[in-house]
C-alpha cells in the first residue's frame, strides 16, 4: 500500500509503498477512504511534540480518518455488529482504558495513551489498523471530505463550546466569540449558534475570504482584527452588538494575540477556552483575571460521546463543511501551504474509495487478518 511517512523531523513526508499493516485480533483494518490535514500534523513534522511523544520514525501522520472496513480481528466481539463494507471514523483518543480519564470516558485525556498518526499509525496510507473499541460506524453514509474531519476540527470546538455552556456564559443578550475563521473556526461557528441558546455570534479573523464563510455559516457579526488595538476591537464591537464586551470566547487559533486579545475582550465573570495551539504560552494580566472572576478553560480534542453527537448531527444534515480536496500525491505540497496559513476550511486527503461499495462478504463474518501485501 501507499504511505506518506515522516523519516526525521523538518522534511517533507516520503511516498512509499509498504505492506499492508497485520491486525491483531482485537484490531480491525481499516482502507482510508478521507484523512484529513491538522495544523497539529505540521507542528507534529516540525518536532513540536518531539520530546512529548518520544516517537520512533517512520511516523505516518494523520488523525482525521474514515474509511470502510476491510479486515476485522478474530477477536473483535461481534456485539459491536462491525462488518466488512462498513463505513467508520476512528476515535482518535486511544487510552488505556484503566486510569479514572479513561473510566470517566475521557480517553484524549489518558496519561498512557496514544493518538494514531503520532505513535501509531495514522491516515496518511491506504491501510491503518485501529483498536475495535475507536471505531463508531456511519449508519447514513458521508462523503470522505465530509466525514474526516469530524473526528478532530470537527469536534475539537464542539467539546469546547459545551464547556463554555456548561460554565452559564452563553444565552440570550450574551456575546460569544470565535477566534479563528479557518478549520476548527468554521466549525466552532456552527456550535457557537447551535449550542448557545440565542448568544449573538462575533468571528474574529485577519482573513477577509475565511471570515466570508464564517458569515455564511452563521456568524451574526464578523471582525477582521488585522492591525487593530484593543481598544478599536471594543469599540468596533460596540457598533456591531451594541456591547463592549463578550460573555465567552473559543480561541481555535491559540497564538499569544488571540489569547491576549479574547481575554482582553472578556466582561466580568466571562469564561475562554482554547482549543488551537499554535503557540506555547499562556500570558494574560493577572489582576483583571482575579479581579474579574474570569475563567479560563483548557478543551482538547473530543472524547467518543463527544464525536458520537456530532456525528449524529452531521448525519442529520445540520453541520456544513469548508473543504479543500486534496489528492494523496499532493500531501506534501499541501502541508507548506497548510503551515502558512492559507488553506482555506479543512484540507482533506481523498482516497479513491467509493464511499457506497457494498459490502464484498457476509456482513458480521469476522475475517482472519489481512495478509501482507
Ligand atoms: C493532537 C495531538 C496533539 C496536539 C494537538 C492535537 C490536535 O490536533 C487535536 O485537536
Ligand atoms: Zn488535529
């Protein structure tokens, strides 16, 4: 099978054809049919989580994974009714299922866990093979461009926004804000209306064309925030909402000035959560903080309930997707162009994996492991 594969950190990834990956018994073999590209895959190609992770090379990125299933491990129960021919996601939290995290379904959490694409392998290849208990099966197929994503970007900002209504920030006469407008910002946009409860929604971006989208898919107001202090940030809200202030903020970008800036933005008692990570550290003026009962959250990835209410969203049509196509060949040239910011949504490797095939064997027949290629 193809694999695009990290042989050392700081170099494009190499094409290569391997073997098709053995399962285990517990283990199902999954044809990726969509993988879709995270800003984390850059940071992870750039030895950001290099001392984290302790990974060894070859390291095949990709955590956004669908496809259909085409192996399934002698000891894979058949309770789970997972059958050849069946279209899945990969949840990407792979703990181990002992430590309280775990116990409290929290898997992203596990301090022994692993990701696929950042230890095991990921979706960056044909083939991947994934633990029984990751996979959540499509009763109403999905386009692979359209169901990738919803394992990471998809629901990154979902769990967030949950976080900031469960913290009672969000409701009417709120002012809820988004920063960032591009992959998890496209999405969060749509939580932020969906989840809360009348809040008037404010996307703050630098990009005119990601900000656009933002609008069409909810937005109430959008603020391109290039060049501006805080103080034309304020009054700019002013004008559009009528209030200086907002209630709750998601930073899906996670740089030093989308943190200054949401904290900066907060009213008494508002609550921020991040999710993006491009940067390293959190610098906020204290005294405002304490003074003003702020809070803040930290909000990473999803757990399997998480991923299993936006998948039921999705499939009931209500999520609309910013994507960019992209053929595997091309994966490299769309990681630079990933790293500079420009990919405007999600980008999304497309097999050529036909979503609807039917299934080629008895549905429930648990199938002995593949055989190397
Ligand atoms: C994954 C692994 C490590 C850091 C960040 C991520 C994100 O892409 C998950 O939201
Ligand atoms: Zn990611």
């Amino acid at each position: 099978m193809l694999a695009a594969r990290m042989h050392g950190y700081k170099q494009p990834l190499v094409i290569e054809d391997i073997k098709v990956p053995e399962i285990l018994a517990d283990q199902v073999l999954v044809r990726v049919g969509g993988a879709g590209m995270c800003r984390s895959d850059v940071q992870l190609i750039d030895g950001y989580f290099a001392e984290a992770l302790q990974t060894k090379f070859p390291i095949t990125p990709g955590h956004e994974i669908a496809g259909l299933i085409s192996a399934i491990g002698d000891r894979v129960p058949e309770s789970t009714q997972l059958a050849i021919g069946d279209q899945v996601v990969v949840a990407a939290g792979w703990g181990d299922s002992i430590c309280r995290q775990c116990r409290l379904g929290n898997e992203q959490l596990c301090e022994h866990g692993s990701w696929p694409g950042f230890g095991p392998p990921g979706g960056y290849a044909e083939y991947v093979p994934v633990p029984y208990r990751q996979l959540i099966k499509i009763q109403h197929r999905l386009k692979w461009e359209e169901l990738a994503p919803l394992t990471d970007a998809g629901v990154t900002p979902y769990r967030a926004i949950k976080k900031l209504r469960a913290a009672g920030v969000l409701g009417p006469d709120r002012v809820m804000a988004v920063f960032g407008a591009s992959g998890l910002g496209s999405y969060a946009v749509q939580y932020a209306k969906l989840l809360s409860a009348g809040a008037t929604v404010v996307v703050f971006a630098r990009n005119d064309e990601k900000l656009a989208i933002a609008k069409e898919r909810g937005a109430d107001f959008t603020i391109n925030t290039r060049g501006k202090s805080l103080a034309d940030l304020h009054d700019e809200l002013f004008k559009l909402t009528g209030k200086r202030k907002i209630d709750a903020a998601i930073d899906c970008v996670g740089a030093a000035e989308t943190i200054q800036t949401g904290i900066g933005l907060l009213a008494t008692a508002g609550a921020f959560v991040s999710v993006g990570l491009v940067g390293t550290r959190i610098d906020i003026p204290l005294f405002p903080f304490t003074a003003g009962e702020l809070t803040y959250h930290g909000s990473f990835w999803a757990n399997y309930a998480d991923l299993q209410e936006v998948l039921a969203l999705a499939q009931q049509g209500k999520i609309q997707h910013s994507i960019k196509k992209i053929r595997f060949q091309d994966v490299n040239e769309n990681l630079e162009i990933l790293r500079a910011g420009e990919i405007i949504g999600r980008a999304v490797i497309v097999f050529d994996v036909d979503a609807d095939a039917a299934p080629d064997t008895d549905a429930n027949t648990a199938q002995k492991p593949a055989s190397a290629a």
